[in-house]
C-alpha cells in the first residue's frame, strides 16, 4: 500500500535524508489553534495536533487532481512526487475531507465565499473538518474510506521516516496520464 505526498524540488535533498516532515511554518497557528478550539468547545473527540502532522494523498491519482482546483485558481505546483510504503509508517494513519480546510483558509482570506466552498461559514468548515477526521482501522480500507471523501487527505502525527519513502520522481511524468 502506498501513499504520496508532494514537495517542491528544493526540499527532495531534506526529504531524502529526514523524511517527510510537518510543515515548520507558523502561517496556520490560528486556523489549528480554532481546530482544537471548536472540538473541545463541541466535545468532539480530535486525537491529533494537525500543526503537527504530515500529509499525504491515498492515491497518485487523487494528488494529481488536487494540484487544479475547481475554481481555477493557479496553485504553486510541486515539482517531486515521494511514494511512501504504508506498511512501514508505525503511528495511527487519519483520514479527513482536506475541502473543508481549504474552505476555512477561504473564508480567512477572501472577502465573499467563492462556489466551490462547500461549508457555511469558518466555524461551520472547521466543525465539519474535525467531524470527518477518522483512524483508518487497516491499511486495507483506505481506498474504500477515501470514496467517501471529495478531497481526501491521509494524515499522520509527526514526520515520516526516510525509511519508509519507497521512491521519489518528478511529478511531470505523471500528470499527463493521470
């Protein structure tokens, strides 16, 4: 079993020698400090600290059709696809509907919510986020759990090991055939 994750070219020599690694920027403090805020406000159980994670796409294929999103804007393209072997990763894997965060940072941001959002308002994006996040009882079932997603992210705690990257290629060889 097999999952992905995207990075621009510069970060392949880190990647390579540290793993995939949660981002170190502070830019979403707010948006995950909201998170944990709203799942304890709403007794919601949320067993991960998402500032601290990695993401990764349940399918080369679904990375593939993330990287257009539905409202045509342009988005900074990675340049490197890293194959990850799930087998390896020792920590609980979550999955989550990766639409609803992209519809929080969305209403931080624009002045009117665009068509493509599919929450009510920013709260309403971050309840429907930590309601959708689930632990992926088997590696088996990510396929069929990521059917129920629009946008499906697999989320790990913490970085992933070099260990257990399988391979790594430009992405550019596989857009076209997917």
């Amino acid at each position: 079993m097999y999952l992905y994750h995207l990075a621009p070219r510069q970060a392949l020599e880190a990647i390579t020698q540290e793993g995939v690694q949660p981002s170190d920027s502070t830019h979403r403090d707010s948006l995950e400090a909201d998170l944990a805020a709203i799942a304890a406000e709403k007794d919601i159980a949320f067993p991960i600290d998402r500032q601290e994670c990695s993401f990764l796409y349940p399918s080369l294929e679904l990375a593939v059709e993330n990287l257009s999103p539905a409202d045509g804007r342009e988005l900074s393209i990675p340049e490197i696809v890293v194959v990850i072997d799930a087998t390896k990763i020792e920590r609980p894997l979550y999955m989550a509907e990766f639409q609803f965060i992209s519809d929080a940072i969305d209403f931080q941001y624009l002045e009117e919510p665009d068509d493509v959002m599919i929450s009510e308002s920013y709260e309403d994006a971050l309840t429907k986020y930590v309601t959708s996040l689930a632990e992926i009882p088997a590696l088996d079932r990510i396929e069929p759990l990521s059917e129920q997603y629009y946008r499906p992210e697999v989320v790990v705690e913490d970085g992933i090991s070099p260990a257990c990257i399988t391979e790594y290629f430009s992405l550019k060889e596989v857009v076209g055939s997917c």
